[in-house]
C-alpha cells in the first residue's frame, strides 16, 4: 500500500517509524506491515492510498467511515470481518 499526500498534514506510523506526510510526498506501507495514521493538526488532511492487490474492498472503507462517535470494539469486528488484524 502507498499512500500519497494530497493536502495537510497526516502522521503516518508504519511498523514503529513514523512520518509527517504532507502535499506532495509519499510513504510505502509493506504488505503485512503494523499501521496507524493520525491528523496532529488542526484543519483538513487528504491523502491517496494505493492498494494491490486490491484484498480490501469498498465495503471496509464504507463501513470504517460513517460519522460515529469512536467505538474501538465496533473498529475492530469490522477490521477482522475483512480479514485486517488490528493492533
């Protein structure tokens, strides 16, 4: 998976080393590679995340992103329903 910055800022966290992704640059994210992204700052932050093959459909991201208040449980039974381990 890559993921490329589109606009703002994201903190990118990938296998313990972590990145400040802004306009313009890119992170790689191994396959089975332990992930986590973050918005430090205030404001809008947009980025393109490459995946392939593509193991993960849209159902995950459609489920993932309904406003809600943040529930970790209900984060997780989807994660694991679409075969992602969370950590």
């Amino acid at each position: 998976m890559s993921y490329y910055g589109l606009e703002g800022v994201l903190r990118v966290t990938v296998n313990s080393r972590g990145a400040k992704l802004r306009a313009g640059e890119a992170v790689f994210n191994p396959r089975g590679a332990v992930h986590h992204h973050e918005k430090p700052h205030a404001g809008t932050a947009k980025i393109l995340a490459v995946i392939t093959p593509g193991t993960i459909g849209r159902n995950y991201f459609d489920a993932v992103s309904v406003p809600c208040k943040p529930d970790p449980a209900r984060l997780s039974e989807i994660m694991e329903r679409h075969g992602l381990i969370p950590a």
